[in-house]
C-alpha cells in the first residue's frame, strides 16, 4: 500500500492540475481560453497552476498571433504524458 | 480512497467534455423524426402516392418534393440548434466551442458530398435512388462524426446506412425506408439518448 501511495504524484494533487493534463492527454493542444472555459476558472488562478506545471517541464507553451490577439497554445511534453499516466495507474491500482 | 475515486471520475469526465460535443440533445432527435414522419406522409399524400391525381407535372411534383424535403431538414436543424444550446446553457457551457466546430465539420463533409449527389440525380432524372443516396450518406456522416459525440450515434448511422442499402434493393418501397430511417429511427434513438444523458 505504502508503495502504492508513493507513486502518486503529488503535482497532480490539485483538482484543477489535474482538470489541465486530462484536457491536454486528450486534445493535441489547448488555448488559455479554452482551459480556462473548461475548467470554470479565473485568470490568475489558471494562469498560477499552469506555471506550476510548465516548471515542471510536464506543459509547454507555445505563443502565436491569431490574426492581432495574442494566443498561448498548451501542449503536454513526453515527461508528462508519462507522468500523468503513472499518476493514472496508482489511483487505478489505489482504488482496487 | 474517496479523493482517488473522486479525482478518477474528474479525471473522466473532463477528459470527455473537453474532446466531445455533449450538448447534443435527445430530444432534437425526436423532433426531427416527427417532422420527417410528417414530411413523408405529405408527399405521400399530395404526389407520389398517387401521382397522376396531383394535377401536377413530373417537374412541379419534384419542385413540391424538394421543397417539402429541405423544409424538413431547416426545422429538424433547427430545433437542434435551439435545443442544443439551451442544455449547453444549463450545463454551463459554451454551444460554439472547438469540439462543436469540428462536429460541425466533419458531419458536414459526407453530408454536403450526399446532398449535392442527391440534387445530381434528380436533375439526371433519378428521383427513386434519393430516399437510398440520403439515408446512406447521412448514415456516413453519422458514423464518421460519432467519436466526437455520443456513442449510440454510430450504431443510428450504421442503421441508416444498411436502411438506406436496403431502399437501393427495393427501389420502389424508398419512401417506406426513407420514413422508418429519418422518422423512426430517429424517435427511438432519440428517446435513448434522451433517457440516458438528459433526465439527470
């Protein structure tokens, strides 16, 4: 049990970290305003827990121009696909 | 262990509303199948039930009938979008957002592709292959935009394809496939999916 628990991760421990890698896992890439509209968030909010992700090399973002308004796109990174998944298979494994 | 269930079903379900259209809703379906109902039995009814008595010529009797037709698709499409956008709203989300647009998009393709195949047959004289080229290509639009929606959606277009095979065979019983595909097919996969996803 005790093993169990530790590979849980504890970055995802957050309901909305994990609300943004389930949309990422899914979805090629994702936009601020999309997340955001998803996830029935705030600005500063969102914007806190994606640094908190892209820090973690888990997220990357890319900045483009959709005709003159700026856009951010999010796409998850390998280290994170991988980490999500882990995170995926402990609750699995937890809950049986 | 209730976090991790709790955080497993979050998990499931944001993965789901962010790469699906679930906004559609089962009643529109219902509705769509009472006006294709309704619109088969009045060309049934006023020409090709019997079409000498109309009083009308072969190019007025399929004026009427593509009028009646695209009369059906305006309100069955209609009703959809309005239905649509009021259990978006109840739900809190946005009608117009990515994954709508690419429903939108890849229904349109193979439906476009049939409606304009279908008008070529009738100016090519052909108007008794339509009831089969409209069920089996609005069947493949069905199937291909399934995975960004529900799943019964694929299982309502593979029936219509094989109804709209079977009209094919049976050239002159179309209406009769025409009226079970788009009427009550529709009713029943409505209901479905009514039942299922909108009396929560």
């Amino acid at each position: 049990m005790a093993n169990i628990i530790a590979n849980l991760n504890k970055a995802f421990e957050s309901r909305i970290r994990l609300g943004i890698m389930s949309v990422l896992m899914v979805n090629e890439s994702a936009d601020f305003s999309m997340i955001k509209e998803l996830l029935e968030l705030t600005d500063g909010n969102l914007a806190s827990h994606i640094k908190a992700l892209e820090g973690l090399a888990y997220i990357e973002s890319t900045k483009q121009f959709i005709g003159r308004k700026p856009n951010t796109k999010y796409t998850l990174t390998a280290l994170g696909r991988q980490a999500f998944q882990e995170h995926l298979d402990a609750l699995e494994s937890l809950i049986r | 262990m209730e976090k991790q269930l709790e955080d497993l079903k979050a998990i499931r379900e944001m993965m789901e509303k962010s790469s699906k259209f679930l906004s559609l809703s089962g009643m529109s379906g219902v509705i769509a199948g009472i006006t294709a109902i309704a619109g088969a039995a009045f060309a049934w009814l006023y020409v090709l039930g019997n079409p000498s008595a109309s009083g009308l010529d072969r190019y007025q009797q399929i004026t009427v009938l593509l009028v009646d037709a695209i009369l059906v698709l305006l309100v069955s499409i209609g009703f959809a979008i309005f239905l649509s956008a009021r259990k978006a709203k109840k739900n809190h989300q946005k009608l117009f957002n990515k994954v709508t647009l690419k429903t939108v998009y890849n229904m349109s393709i193979p439906l476009l592709a049939g409606g304009i195949f279908s008008l070529v047959c009738i100016y090519r004289g052909d108007v008794g292959i339509v009831a089969s080229t409209t069920l089996i290509f609005y069947g493949l639009a069905l199937v291909n935009v399934s995975k960004y929606t529900f799943d019964e959606i694929h299982y309502l277009g593979i029936t219509e394809i094989v109804l709209g095979i079977a009209a094919a065979i049976f050239l002159y019983h179309g209406i009769i496939f025409w009226t079970v595909g788009f009427g009550i097919c529709h009713i029943i996969y409505g209901l479905i999916m009514y039942k299922k996803y909108d009396l929560k």
